[in-house]
C-alpha cells in the first residue's frame, strides 16, 4: 500500500512542529518521494543525525508503504 504526501507532512509535522515540509511525488506512483524539510530542531546537528530525526518520525512506514524517500534537511536561516 503507497502513501500519499499528506500524510508523510502530517507525519514530520507531529514530530517537527515548526517545520516547513515539501513533499515531491518522483514518479507518480506514491512510493517514491523527494522531501525538503526545514526545523529549529535541525540546528547544531549533522545531516546525517536530521534524516535519522526525519526517519524516526516516520517509523516503520519507511521501506514497507513508503519505498523510497530522496531527503534534504536543513535549519531555518535567520
């Protein structure tokens, strides 16, 4: 089963409240997704421990309903 766009926002969103989440479906198909996520949360911390955040939030959905997710994180300038 593939998941729709709004629900891997609404998913980033309950764990990054203030994020700014766009969502890209690559191929139509609902399984491969590029996103750009932009959170307070992200300051101080290396690309590699923002996508692990990203990852966590979306649990176990990530590699069962959503096959493949292309993602660029990054701390809101001031």
């Amino acid at each position: 089963m593939a998941m729709d766009a709004a629900t891997i926002e609404q998913l980033i969103k309950q764990a990054l409240p203030d994020a700014r989440v766009s969502i890209e479906d690559l191929r139509g198909d609902g399984d491969h997704y590029a996103a750009h996520v932009v959170s307070g949360a992200f300051r101080g911390k290396s690309r590699v421990q923002q996508h692990q955040i990203v990852y966590r939030a979306l649990g176990a959905r990530m590699g069962s309903e959503l096959h493949a997710l292309a993602l660029q994180t990054s701390a809101p300038e001031d």
